[in-house]
C-alpha cells in the first residue's frame, strides 16, 4: 500500500506528516486569541478557522459552537472518544493529496495555514492531576544506588507494581518558557544543619507524558484491557529536579519542592492512533504481575520511541546530545500504570497527566538525566567545546526530541526546551 | 464590649454565630440550581438570593454578575482579598441584630433563609493542587516507630522543614459521602509476595485545611509574614488512608494508592477573619528554622482549635468519641508552610488545598489516627457497646469536628462524616 500522502509538502524527516496530526493551542504572532491548530509539515492549521467555515458541519460528534475557539483542548476531549476518532479522520481526510476541498480553496488555505515559525505555541491543555511514575528499571536501580546504597537500590515493592507519586500541577510550563533555578534547603555533606542555597545539582529528567481524555467514576477501576481507551494523546516531559533539594527532603513522604518548581511539557500532542504501527511487544516482565496488572502476551505492549537530550550552553553554538535512548526501555506499560493507578478506585480525569518517569536504558549513554549520566556528578560529560558539566549551569539550555521511525516518514513529537534562567 | 449578635437565633453551642460565617455550596434539597451559602445558626443564608435583591450592590468588590449563582467558590474567591473582607463585612451588617433591611423585610427573609436540615450541602470548591503536610510530631514519631523503627522514627530533616507531599484532588469529597474500602497489593508479614485483597487496615487522618484563595506566580516565593494573606478559609479534612496498601507502596517516592482512593472535607469555609480571636504563639522550635521560615516571636502563631474524631459502628447507636485533640499540637505553622511550600519559585494557585497532616498530640487520647491509637492494631479501642476496632469495619461512620471555644460562643467547623462501604 502506498504511504499516505498530503497537498502540503512534509519532508521525511519531518515530525509532522498527515500520519501524526498532534493537537495544540497556538496564537499567531500578529495577534488574534488562542485557538486549536494541527500540526502538518512546517504549517500549523487553523481548527477554528475551518470548522467556522463549515468544514466539520459532517461530523455528528462536533455539533457544539466555537470548540476550536479555546484556549485548552479540554471542551473538545471532554467529548470523548467518538469525537476524537472522527475530528481525525475528517483532518486526515482534509488534508489528503487527493482531496480537493481545501487543497483548491485558495482563500481558505490562506486563512487556515499559518508558519509555525509565525505562531505563538501555548500550554495546550489545563492539566489537572499529575502522576509521575517510576518505570525505568535502570533509573530505579541507578538512582537508587546514589541515594542509597547498592544494597537498597530496587525496594521489594518496585517489580511488582508500577511505582508512582503525585506530582505538581500547577508549576507545568510549555516548551519554551525560561526555568528558573530554584533556592531551597541543601544539607552538604559533613555539615551538621542544612543551609538556604540556590540548587546546585540542577537536574532533568527526559520522560513522556500521558494525557487521560476520558476519566473513571470515583470507585470504578480500569480494566487493563480498557485502559488505553482513556488516552488522548503522548508529548514529551521534562521534569526538571534539583538533586541537593531533592535529597534532603523526599524522606519519608517522596519528592517534594525538589521538582515543583517547574516541568515542561512538548506542545504537540500526538494521538495514541498515530502510534499504532510502532507498537512492539512489552518486555517480559518476572515475577510475573498480579492478574489485574497482566494482559495475555500478544496484548502487552509498548511502542517503539526514540528519544534524545540535547545540551546547549550558553558559549556553544549547537546543541549537543548528551542522551539517545528509547521508550521500551520501560519495564511498566501504560495500560499498567492506569490499571495500577485506578484499582483501588482513584478517578482519573479528563486533562490528568501520567508520566513515565525517567527514561534510561541498562547503557550508559542512554540515561535520561544528569545526576545518572554523571554518576551524582563525579564522571563529567565533555562538552565539544572543551567545556565540562556534571550539573545544569546558568544560561544552559536543555532540549528534549523524539520519534518514531516509519518507513520513509516519522511521527514526531516536535521539542520540549527550557533555559535554566539564574536564581533570583 | 457586648458580644455582637445577630437577630438569627443562634444557641451558645452552635458551630455558627455571626462570628463565624463560614461559607459553602448547596442546593435546597425541594430543587433549585446550586449556590453560595453562609450558614448562621440552624441556617443557611442564601447569597444568590441576597445579591439578586440588590443587598451587595453598595460593595465595590463585587459588582461582577450572578457570583454566587455558581456551583463553586472559585469565582468568588478569584475576585481578591478585597471582595472577601468587604463582602464579610457586609453579611456581618445584614445579619445583625440591629440592623432592619433583611430583618424586617419578611418576604426577602423568606427567600433568602433556608433551614440546613433541607439542603444539600455540597463540594464547596473545585480543588487544584493538594498538598498534605506532616506537622505533628507526636504523629510523625510514631509513625516512624511503627513503620521503620524506633532508630529512624523522625527523619533528620523533619525539625528543619515542614515536610509535605503532593496528594490526590480528584477523589477529594464533600462530607456525607460514603467511602468504598479500596482493593489493592499488600504484603503480608512472612509472606514472599503481595497478595491483591481489600484492605484490611482502613484507617481515619484527622486534619485541618487551608484553601488558598490568592496564589502567587511562578518563580515568585511568599514570604513568611505575608503567608496568611494568601487563605480564604479553613476546613476538616479526612485524610483516609489504606495503611496495609501504603506500607507496602510508599517507598521511595511516598503514599500513593493508599491515600488517592478519597480525601473528604468538611462542606462550610470558616474565614481566617473569624479565627483571629483564637490565635495563641506557636510552639517554640528548637533548633531555630532558617530565616526564610522565622518570624519574630510576637507573630509566629497558631490556633486554638478543639478537634474530635467519633467512631460510630454500624449496630451501634451513638457515635463514640475516640480522640480529642488540638490544632496547636502542631510543630510547623501554616504560613511556614506556605512560606516553605514557594520558597522554590512553586506557585499556589486560588482553590489549591494545604492541609496539616494527621493532628497528634503526645497523650494516647490525643492520636488523630486509628493506627497511632491502636498502636497498629496490638491496642484495640474498646467501644461502649462492647466492640473493639483496631481498623475501620464496612458500615463504621467515622466523624471529625471541632470548633474554636470563645466567652459565649464557638466558632465552628461543622463536621466532616464518611460510611465504610464494602470493597466491591
């Protein structure tokens, strides 16, 4: 079967061909009010633009007025899933290179694409819980390690179920807006008391993000088998820690100020459908999961990303790549984590974010932070231009990028960047 | 100075005289849209009544449309601490005993005045982030004794910080609400592996919360002597807790499943206004915190809040009071925890919920949690009907209150009461 093709140009490695269509909230640089866009090749189109011109009037789930005009995807995944489906076959049909409706329609091309390059990205959606969890066996093992000892590294609980905690909502930031380093209590080693310190083993953590469109009744689980139907859509996320702060305080009660001073998330959020054809077979889990964790094995499944960190200081010139790993290094899946989180009868909610955690494999280049790749700062990483760094410096800019591969095209998810901006 | 009364009929006893006016959300139980409420005496005031009859519109704060005509508080809350103390004030005039305009206009009475028995009171607010502290030290030296030992009872870090962790807003309830025993992976003594079962060591938190009304920006930390500023009002919180499900989870990263399954609190927001009175110094703290969470000793207080949890089982009759405890056994203040919580640049937005963990004072009696009082169940309670329970059977109804006891009169908190369901 011949690939897919659309009227607007989209090279191969692009992120953004008509296979992906990610949503997201965007605001011309002219001006105008945030309103929903798609992403297609090097353009952007203008949701509300067509469906005001009538270009949904066919789709039965999007009677309701103005659901692109909005600043968050929200209103429009609180129609659910029916209405998800058929908004993307009507986009993919739109832009098919076949498909004369908007492809010959001078005026409302104009009107409905806009240069990325000519757009504002905003935060897409008001997220409302945030679950971070756990799932790297390698990062649990590593980190462990550091914080305490070889011996205690991977706790008994951590092959059984998929570890999680609850994160911060409200300090998330889109791609794009500047990070601040935060101050808080260090205790140094060999010191009697702590002390009051601008961090100074700033950190990131490369993770995807999990956007629930569809939530539970409080007191009703999710089956495992059902779970991925309440996914809207995947980004990336870059849960940015500060090691000292973090360190001190996460006992007993977990991470605390040590991360909530700010996590960025990409501002493209790609389909779970459009992750289909790089859907791969879990790895094979021992012990094996309690039953309502276990799915038969040609159903436990993960998909095939591939994922970098890329470092910038503030007197290089390109960005480095200080990480190359991929989402199947995970142990836990998806569908898991949203049967573990619902069991005892917790309700997501549509606009709830559930991330993976940090994600590295058992090689040392494919760590996916700092505090890992430098071994809690003693094994330094050479910069090309001569420069060192254990930590995130002031001025460094820190970029999260990935994809899946298809043959001749990517599904992309486009970049998540902060620039960690001096403590006040 | 005469204590000011209302021309409401309020006995000494009541949670609610014309000092306190505590504000909810309710719908009267014969029909009608949801609304804002201030309950005084046996009634509820009815403020979308009030406001319609033109009874606000000498407040400058509040000439925004239909504000109490809203299913929550938020959009009251967004308006500022302006719009909150003039609109105090003004309900404060109505309901005076001298003052005619509502007291003798029997058909504006009649409208606006509904009996609490025939309502429904409901969510008063739509929570953002929830953060739960851990603030007792009683509650915290326990603990740790049962769950790691008495060699690591009390972290290092627990006297040099307010520690705190992120819980789960979705699942917070309003009063009334019946809670379902969740099911979830425990492990039990000996055993190699967790088992999946209904808990079976279902237990109560006693708390008291904080809901912020006006948050800050991110990047931008509160200082301490401005913390206070930043509280619209004060609830009870039951912070239920599955202490079999947490024990095996909570480690590294802290309570998850144990916790999230629901959180209720009570339905009527006291005003810090009506507290002041109760305000008493803070216990002294040794060591002496760092300067970022010091006040001078004339202003780091708290307050005098008698609290108390009952336990009624389902055969029998009366509930039973199984602990009496005080707000002030608490070490940390709730501006150092705010002061604390932003100190990192994290931002507290209107509608996010602080509350103070499990309140503990160091006598038996005192315990804010069946597994402090039970001594995790090697201490049975020995209820009047000759029961005993060391957890939570299916169909106990457990009750915290408590109130604020003046020269006359209390300023209440109502009450916060859930009923076990069986796990399904």
């Amino acid at each position: 079967m011949a690939l897919k093709k659309s009227f607007v140009p989209v090279e191969p490695e692009s992120h953004f061909p008509i296979q992906n269509l990610p949503y997201g909230v965007f605001r011309p640089r002219r001006g105008g009010r945030p309103r929903i866009g798609v992403a297609i090749g090097r353009y952007v189109l203008d949701l509300a633009v067509l469906d005001e011109a009538g270009c949904f009037s066919h789709v039965p789930t999007l009677t309701e007025k103005e659901i692109f005009a909005q600043p968050t995807l929200n209103a429009f995944m609180a129609l659910g899933r029916a209405a998800w489906r058929e908004l993307r076959a009507a986009i993919s049909q739109l832009l098919d290179a076949e498909e004369p409706t908007l492809r010959d329609n001078v005026l409302l091309r104009a009107a409905s694409f806009h240069l990325q390059s000519e757009v504002e990205l905003l935060l897409p959606v008001q997220i409302g819980d945030y679950t971070d969890f756990y799932a790297s066996k390698a990062h649990a093992t590593n980190v462990g390690t550091l914080f305490r000892g070889k011996e205690n590294a991977l706790m008994p609980n951590w092959l059984h179920l998929p570890v999680g905690y609850h994160g911060r909502a409200s300090s998330i930031v889109v791609s794009g807006t500047d990070v601040r380093r935060p101050k808080g209590q260090i205790k140094l080693p060999d010191a009697a008391d702590p002390i009051f310190s601008p961090s100074r083993q700033l950190d990131f953590e490369l993770e995807v993000g999990w956007l629930i469109g569809a939530g539970n009744p409080l007191g009703e689980p999710i089956p495992i088998d059902a779970a991925e139907d309440h996914i809207f859509g995947v980004f990336l996320v870059n849960d940015w820690s500060a090691r000292d702060i973090q360190a001190w305080e996460y006992q007993p009660l977990g991470p605390f100020l040590g991360k909530s001073f700010a996590t960025s998330i990409s501002p493209w959020l790609v389909p779970i459908e459009a992750l289909e054809p790089f859907r791969i077979p879990a790895p094979k889990q021992t012990p094996e999961p309690l039953p309502y964790l276990s799915q038969n094995d040609t159903r436990s499944t993960t998909f095939d990303i591939q994922l970098e960190a890329l470092l910038q200081t503030s007197t290089s010139e390109q960005p480095h790549r200080i990480t190359s790993t991929n989402y199947t290094h995970l142990y836990w899946t998806i569908a898991q984590q949203i049967a573990h989180h619902t069991v005892g009868g917790c309700n997501l909610q549509s606009g709830d974010l559930l991330a993976s955690g940090t994600i590295s494999g058992e090689d040392k280049p494919s760590r996916g932070c700092l505090l890992e790749l430098t071994w809690r700062g003693t094994e330094p990483i050479q910069m090309p231009n001569g420069e060192e760094r254990v930590w995130l410096a002031d001025g460094d800019r820190l970029t999260l990028t990935g994809y899946c591969q298809g043959d001749g095209y990517r599904v992309g998810f486009g970049e998540v960047t902060g620039r960690v901006l001096p403590a006040f």
